[in-house]
C-alpha cells in the first residue's frame, strides 16, 4: 500500500500499490522552507493514523532527511519535524527509514531546489548562489530501485539508512548543469556561504551493487536532461 500521492508516491506505486505487507508512508509537508505548525500536526496525525493501521505489515518505510547532517539546517522547524516523525515510526516494529537528499523527477512543486533553479532560469529571473554550498541529487526512479532492493532484504528492518548520491555537487556546478541543460544562461549572484557535509552510504552501497545505477561523472547531467530537457 502506498499513502501519498507526490513524487516519492508515483516513483514506488508500480511496485507497491497493491502489496498489502509493504506500507509505503509518501505523505507529508514537502516544503523544507515550511514553518507552518499547524501542517506538522496535520503530518504528524495521519503518520500516527496509518502506522496504527499498518501495524502488522511485513515493512514500514517511512523518508526522512539527509539533512540532519547538515549543521545550517539542523534546528530549522522542518528538520525537527521530520525527526520527530522518525521518533514516531521507529516504534513499528518492522520500520525502515531512508533518508533523502534532494529528489530529481517529474513534480509540479516550486519548492524543490531543482524545479526552482530551472524556473528562474526560463523566466530570467535573477536569485542568489551559495558558492560553498553542496547539494545531493538522486533521480527518484534510482531511489525506488534502492528502496526495493533494501525492503526485500529482511534483515533491513528497524533501521534508518541514507539513501543517496555517494557525490554531492557544489551549487555553481548545478547551477551550470541546469543552463547547460536548459540552453540558457542564468542570472545570478555569488554570496559567500555554504559548506559540504557527508552523507554516509556505506549501507546503501551494498544495495547498490544489485543494481544497474552508476553514479558517474556523468549522473547530475543525465538526471537533469531526463526531467528537464526540452524534446
């Protein structure tokens, strides 16, 4: 069963739809900017909801986020959201929690950093660039791949994994990505800030190896061209 109806909901609802043992949680507040308390008690009720429904499912995978590594972010209202939301999910006792970075596919939603460079881009609008900032990129469709190997695997369960791009990219290098992909320049500013945290994937790589994703030097562009490219 899948409970979501965004991008993580449509990238796993192939395959889990109609699997009654596997609960995939794909709901909640999916801006990272949101401080809207009131969003966070309507999240944190229906989690409470289908984790009770779903209490006898084989496994119970909920996304949280890589960017509680990350010390700029660590204390914003979203990231204590999403780790108390874990808080609540490691009490399933067939849990499993991935967390994301930033998630690449097909999404009408402004918020996420890829949909927002690429509308500034197209419409000429001017924004501002961390030059020492890092972000990590994974294509949606390669986290349900991931996903999938993980959930068949019965001993990950009542565990909390990233699931991510072993290699982050500066956001200059995104930026240029993007126009490179959109064939137009952008119009920006350099503000000094930012840093590069590690994501640890060292779990992740051995269900990695089951599969055919190659995060080359090559990945970010393809990525890009797949979602964002004009046919």
């Amino acid at each position: 069963m899948i409970i979501g109806s965004g991008l993580l909901a449509r990238g796993f609802a192939t395959q889990y739809q109609n699997r009654a043992d596997v609960c995939i949680y794909a709901a909640g507040v999916s801006n990272s900017s949101n401080t809207v308390l009131s969003e966070f008690a309507r999240e944190r009720a229906r989690l409470v909801v289908a984790l009770q429904s779903a209490n006898d499912v084989d496994a119970f995978v909920y996304f949280g986020t890589c960017s509680v590594a990350d010390s700029e972010v660590q204390q914003t209202p979203y990231v204590q959201h999403k780790l108390a939301m874990e808080q609540l999910v490691a009490e399933h006792p067939q849990h499993l929690i991935l967390r994301l970075p930033q998630v690449a596919g097909h999404t009408p939603n402004p918020h996420t950093l890829l949909n927002y460079l690429y509308a500034r881009i197209v419409r000429s609008e001017a924004f501002s660039v961390w030059r020492d900032a890092y972000r990590n990129i994974i294509d949606v469709d390669d986290v349900a791949t991931l996903a999938n190997v993980l959930i068949e695997n019965q001993s990950m369960r009542r565990c909390t994994l990233n699931l991510a791009n072993p290699c982050g990219y500066s956001m200059p290098e995104i930026v240029k990505t993007m126009e490179q992909v959109v064939g137009k320049q952008a119009i920006y500013d350099v503000v000094e800030r930012g840093r590069h945290y590690e994501i640890e994937v060292t779990t992740m790589l051995t269900a990695l190896s089951q599969t055919q994703i190659h995060f080359d030097e090559h990945y970010l562009s393809r990525v890009l061209r797949k979602y964002y490219e004009k046919s």
